[in-house]
C-alpha cells in the first residue's frame, strides 16, 4: 500500500545524476529504430514524405526520444527500481541533432519506508531546444550499499 502523501527527507538537490549522449540522429538511425518499432511513418525516413508534410527534411520519432530515456534510466538504476515515467513531447528532433538527456534529482521522499527519488527529465538539443521533459521517481536508498544508485553519472 502506498503514502498518499509522500514525507520528504530531503530538499531539492539540482544534482544530475545520470547524463546521456547517444550521438547525432542519423538517417540510418531513423530507419533502424521504424524497423525495430513497427513505425514506418513515412515522414521520419522518406524526405519526399516530410517535404510533403511541409517539413524540411524527416524527423526523428518521438519513441526514440523515449527509448533514450529509458537507456539514460536503466543504465543508471536496475529496471525494477523505476516506479513512475512521464514525458511530454515539446518539440521535433531534427535529423543530425545531438540530443543530450539528463536526469536530475528534485526530492528524496519517503513512502512506506522507502526512499524514492523524484527526477526532472529533460532532452536538449545543442541550440538549447527543449524537445522531451518528464519525471520518473526511482527506488532510492543508501548509495553506499551495492547495487544502489549514487548521485554520480
């Protein structure tokens, strides 16, 4: 049974603590990730299609920035201690842009004795735009004892 009302244990604490850089979207990128999604819409890998749309060239689909997240989480942390992901899509991604992900934490609260870290998402491009943010809360506890996350990347 879960706290409706989580007690906090800690204060916001703006520490990143998990950074990603999976490189530049690339076209093969876009056509490797419709193949293992089952999205085929044309407008993320046929320029014809995009241009077509009123686009300048294709974009990247929206799931891979949510599968980069999932990669920045699971990377960080073991699956099983994800408890909550949210996003909101608020801008395109570009081909050939670098998106870098962050983690960063905004509270440590306890609920039913265990500590939860909430996160701020945000996926950025390199001209500052803003093109994922959510929230995932995360198992949290002693960062010294194996296996547990720690405020390091």
């Amino acid at each position: 049974m879960t706290s409706s009302t989580p007690t906090p244990t800690a204060t916001a604490t703006a520490d990143v603590v998990a950074k990603l850089r999976p490189g530049a979207i690339s076209r093969t990128t876009l056509a490797l990730f419709a193949g293992a999604s089952g999205d085929h819409n044309p407008i993320h890998i046929d320029v014809d299609s995009a241009k077509a749309s009123g686009m300048e060239d294709v974009f990247a689909h929206g799931m891979l920035s949510m599968a980069y997240l999932g990669r920045l989480l699971t990377d960080w942390i073991p699956q099983s201690r994800i408890r909550e992901l949210s996003t909101r899509f608020t801008a395109i991604t570009p081909v050939h842009a670098e998106p870098v992900l962050t983690a960063t934490v905004k509270e440590i609260v306890t609920v039913d004795g265990e500590q939860r870290a909430h996160l701020d998402l945000d996926v950025v491009l390199a001209d500052g735009t803003r093109t994922l943010t959510g929230v995932a809360v995360v198992a949290w506890s002693d960062p010294d004892s194996p296996g547990n996350a720690t405020l390091v990347p």
